[in-house]
C-alpha cells in the first residue's frame, strides 16, 4: 500500500479529550464561525448531510474535494464526494454496464472502491494493488458490469479519506421484479466522524493503545469483586489482567471520547428522519460505512425482519437486534404502526450512539434508549475453549492464581512476552495450506490449530490454541439482555452455494496483533513484511479465520465472494464481509474465479493501515 498522507486541514488542533458529543442540531452546517475561519473556507460550499443525492444511469460524473463541515461546534474540513456526507447514492440496474468519471480536486491522489461489487481488477480500486491511484487535477474512468443485484456502497481506498467523509450508498437494483417487496426504500448509512487529524489520532494509539478507552477497570469495579467474590479472589482477579497486561473493556480502539455517530451524515442531536404511513412495510437499508465503529442497531417497539445480508438476499429472520461492523450490510422489513420509533444503533463499547427516527410526519421524536452497560470479556472470549492449563505468559504457566474467581473457564491462550523467536521470515502461505487430502478429510474445517512460527515475534502478544467455533454467539454486551439478537448461525442465503463443489485445500489465516505497541497483523506479519496470498485460477478453496485477539476484526475480501459455512462444513451464507469474535475460528470456502491482484484486510480502518492486510493473486 501506498505511505499514508497527513489529513489537510486549515483549522487549530483539536482540543484536549472529550466526552460523547451529540453533536449540533443542524448536523453539519457551518454556523457561528470566527472572521478568519470564513475566511479559510472561503469559496467552499457547505456539505449537504442528512439526505444524499441519488444518482443514476450508465453515466455518472463524481468529484473529490474539499467541504466545511460542523458536527461538534468546532468547524473542520472534510473530504466530500459531489460536496455531500454520505457520498450520492448510487441507483443503478443489474446487467448494466457503468461508466463512473472521478475527478481529484484534492491536493493529494484518491481513489474509490466499490465494497462489494464483483467486477474487473484493474477496476477496484486499491492502490498499489489494483491501480496507482487518482493523482491531484486528473479523472480516472471506472467502467464495469453489473452481475449483482443488492445493497452495498463505496468509498476511498486511500490515506485517512475514508474517516474524512468519503462513502456512499451504492444500489444495484434487479432487472426484474423485486423479490423483496416494500412501499418504502431508506439507506441508513452509519458512520463515525473526528475532529482530530486522524494521523494524529494514530500516534496517540501508538504511544497509548487504550488512550480513548473511558471504561477501564476502577476502584469501585475493584470493591464490587470484593463484596461479590472476597478480597483474595479479587484480587486473583485484577492481578491476572495486569500480568497479561490486557483490559478486560478494550472493545474499540476509539470511542466517544473523539467519535461523533452519525446517521446518514446526521449527528444524534440532528436526527435524520425517515417518513411511512402507519402499516407500510419499510425497507431500511443498513450500511456500516464507519472507520471504526461496530454498531448494536435497534428499534425499540419494532421488530425488524432481515431479508438481505452484505447484498444477498437471505431467509427472512425476525429479531430484536443486530450487530455489524466496517463492511458489513443489512436490509430489513419493518412495519411500524405508531407514529414514532427511534433508530438506535450504539457502539459496541457503549461510548455514544447515533439514532434517527421514523415517523409519520416531521418533528416528531420517540423516546431514545439509555446506552446499556458496558461487559466486560469473558475469558470465553479472550481466550477460546479450553481450561486454562495450557496458557502461558511470558513463557511460564499461570497455575498459582485461583481462577476460579471469574466464574468463567479458562480456556487456552498463549501470551508470551520473552522467549520468542524474532528470526522468523515472512511465510509462504503454503505452509498453512493443506494439499492433496482427500475429499473426505476436507468435507469439513480442520480443527487443528496450526500457528506460523512468524506469530512467535514482536508483532504478536497474545496466541489462541484452543479457539470458539461456533457461530451463534452475538458477542459480548448483547448475550442474555432480553431481546432477538441476530447472530451468523441466523442468516441463510437463499438458493445456496455458487459453486456446489467442496473444498480441493484449505488455508488457515490468524488474526494477530500486539495491543500495547498497536501492530496489527496476519500471521504477525504486518503487510510490508508480507507475502501474497497466491490461488490457482478455478480453485474451489477453504479457508479459516482464526483470531489470536482480543477484537472483533470484521474481514474483507475483494473480488469474490466468502461462502460462510458452520463448524461442520454446511453452506450458511454468502458474505463480502465477515466479523470474526475474538478467540474464534470461522471458515469459508470461496471460488477463485477472478483473475488479478485482490485486496484482503480488516475493515477497521487503523488496523488495515497498521497492517492487517494481505494481497491476493489469482493466476
């Protein structure tokens, strides 16, 4: 990849940390600035927000710039497609051939990736792999085909532009008949947004990793273990985390205390407004087009029936809740009756949330939820399935400590932090592929835990031996809280497989990272020190996600499609995105069908930057 560039920006430093902010009523607009700060936005118009422009046809004409935004009181610049937050949306038709002119009016080079879309991969758009990129003054032709009908969107490839403003919903519509019937058709498009220079909110990560984390163990959390568990058991309790330097509420690198959640580039305060008359079905189109953010989406006093995941259509499913991060789709059917609901989707670490309403007329607001309480992990989560006797630290076992406190198994990790082995050379992903066995031993994933010897290195602190497999957990801070929450075991994908043919090998791919130097990384290989993920043209392949973290990692691979399967080896669903929990193992099979150079990374923004990243190569 391509060095990432600084944020331009003509306006002060931000100020010193700060708690959620809800953010201005207007959203976005420029209001109450100082002489000099016009002056600096000068011959800028503002960014439009809250209600995209639609954009359709075989033709489309699209311009990167710079626009003036306020969410928080505190103007900033933002990187804007056609001068608008979210980007326009994208309406187009299944079988079409599109031709879409970008124009770079920034002073540093762009680019635009269409999240999702099957096409040529010259036409990705990823630099350094798919293309160099848009420089400053010049438009780059993107032209492909529609093979696909569904809800996705796009955005930058490059720097920090994506966090600056640059996404959008994009629409491939059937050429036929809908399938999905509804009276009413909203995107919603999440997102999160910064006032910091986002290079210098990587720095502080690099010198702090939990720098904005609000939620970390305190001295009242300490005297509940106490009155809950005694004081030896508590302190066995906050002992074992110190040793394993690990917080128990690091769920999200960034928080409120720099994010604002918005809702179609709306701030909670602002409250984007979607209208319906009572008993029209409603079709909410979710897109998770955040840096960083995974979202817990609800509406209260309304069921919300998923009929579309990451595009696909899926088996319709009734529930509560879901959860989805950077990437990741939704579609969902709701038939509201009253004249209000709110749209309520937290963050994970319960740090702020964005919201907005659906309502019968304008002006009208329903009651907006508390954030729910922030969970700790468990060691379920941080550690897998087994008990605690084969985890070591520092290289020695941790048997002295009474673990029975935490009430929780103490399932196998390994989390050195001496004795590692720092001469190991980036791999050749053969060495985690399994060749030529016969097809009953692939009619399923292996279960056997095979880590590179290049995660025994500085890259890496922590090693999960005996991982989670299953498929039905919605993940901490939702389990057991009384409602319907949506889980991967939930989704079918209508009409199955694309390629009805198993598994010819399999590829295993660990998720790693080291929290306190904020290195993230595939096989504690961050991306420059890596190699190329090679597949033969045709190849029908599996492969494992394994995360040896503590973090959700939401995974994207451009060009083909993921077909999740459960830990059995049956077909479950078709995704572009997939979230893997902690200490979990989840494996797809994919078809190499798409000749080129492909992208392969975490959808959270800083992760991918800081290395959780691989290329693709189909021949």
């Amino acid at each position: 990849m391509p060095p990432l560039r600084p944020f331009h920006s003509p306006w002060p430093s931000v100020p010193s940390r700060r708690r959620f902010v809800r953010g201005l009523v207007a959203g976005g607009v420029m209001v109450g600035l100082s002489p000099w700060v016009r002056a600096a936005a000068q011959g800028l118009a503002d960014t439009r927000t809250g209600a995209a422009p639609v954009l359709s046809g075989t033709n489309i004409d699209l311009v990167v710039a710079e626009s003036p935004v306020n969410f928080t009181g505190t103007p900033r610049m933002a990187t804007t497609i056609n001068g608008s937050i979210p980007a326009p949306t994208l309406k187009l038709r299944e079988g079409d051939t599109v031709t879409i002119r970008i124009t770079n009016r920034l002073r540093e080079a762009t680019s635009i990736h269409w999240h999702g879309i099957i096409l040529p991969y010259q036409m990705d758009g990823v630099p350094g792999i798919s293309f160099q990129g848009i420089p400053p003054g010049e438009t780059f032709t993107y032209q492909f085909r529609l093979e696909q009908t569904g809800t996705y969107w796009y955005h930058s490839h490059s720097g920090m532009q994506e966090q600056t403003g640059m996404y959008g919903a994009l629409i491939v519509e059937p050429r036929e008949a809908d399938p999905i019937r509804a009276d009413r058709d909203y995107v919603v498009q999440l997102s999160d947004w910064t006032d910091e220079d986002p290079m210098r909110v990587l720095a502080k990560l690099k010198v702090q990793s939990d720098y904005y984390n609000y939620h970390q163990p305190t001295a009242i959390d300490f005297f509940r273990d106490v009155a809950d568990m005694g004081l030896s058991r508590a302190l066995d309790k906050r002992a074992m985390w110190n040793q394993m330097r690990m917080n128990p509420t690091d769920l999200a690198d960034l928080s409120g205390a720099t994010l604002t959640y918005l809702m179609n580039g709306v701030t909670p305060a602002g409250n984007w407004t979607g209208l319906f008359r009572p008993g029209e079905r409603v079709r909410l189109r979710f897109i998770n087009g955040a840096a960083n953010t995974f979202y817990d989406v609800r509406i209260p006093g309304l069921k919300m029936t998923v009929v579309q995941s990451d595009g696909q259509n899926v088996e319709p499913v009734t529930v509560d809740e879901f959860r989805f991060g950077p990437g990741e789709t939704y579609d969902v059917i709701v038939t509201p009756r009253e004249d209000a609901y709110t749209i309520f989707a937290q963050s994970m670490d319960r740090t702020g949330f964005a919201r907005g309403t659906l309502a019968v007329r304008e002006g009208l607001n329903a009651a907006v939820p508390a954030l729910d309480p922030v969970e700790w992990l468990t060691m379920a989560d941080m550690m897998g399935a087994m008990d605690h006797g084969a985890m070591r630290h520092g290289g020695s076992a941790m048997g002295a400590m009474d673990h029975a406190a935490m009430g929780h198994d103490m399932p196998g990790m390994k989390h050195d932090m001496s004795g590692m082995n720092h001469g190991a050379m980036a791999m050749d992903h053969g060495q985690h592929a399994m060749h030529g066995m016969a097809g009953g031993a692939l009619a399923k994933p292996s279960a056997t835990v095979r880590h590179a010897r290049t995660e025994y290195g500085p890259s890496t602190d922590m090693r999960v031996d005996m991982p989670r497999t299953n498929l039905d957990d919605p993940g901490i801070g939702l389990r057991n809280n009384g409602r319907r929450v949506l889980t991967l075991a939930d989704l079918k994908t209508i009409g199955g497989p694309l390629d009805p043919r198993g598994a010819e090998r399999e590829i295993e791919l660990h998720l790693t990272g080291n929290m306190e130097r904020y290195t993230w990384s595939l096989d504690g290989l961050e991306f420059g020190k890596s190699t190329p993920v090679h597949l033969k043209y045709g190849e029908r392949v599996r492969v494992i996600l394994h995360n040896d973290t503590m973090m959700t990692h939401p995974m994207h691979l451009h060009g083909m499609w993921s077909e999740v399967e459960t830990p059995d080896g049956q077909f479950l669903v078709r995704r572009h995105t997939i979230p893997v929990q902690p200490a979990q193992r989840v494996s797809f099979l994919v078809t190499a069908d798409a000749l080129g150079r492909w992208a392969w990374h975490c959808h959270l923004m800083l992760h991918m930057d800081m290395g959780m990243f691989r290329e693709v190569v189909v021949s």
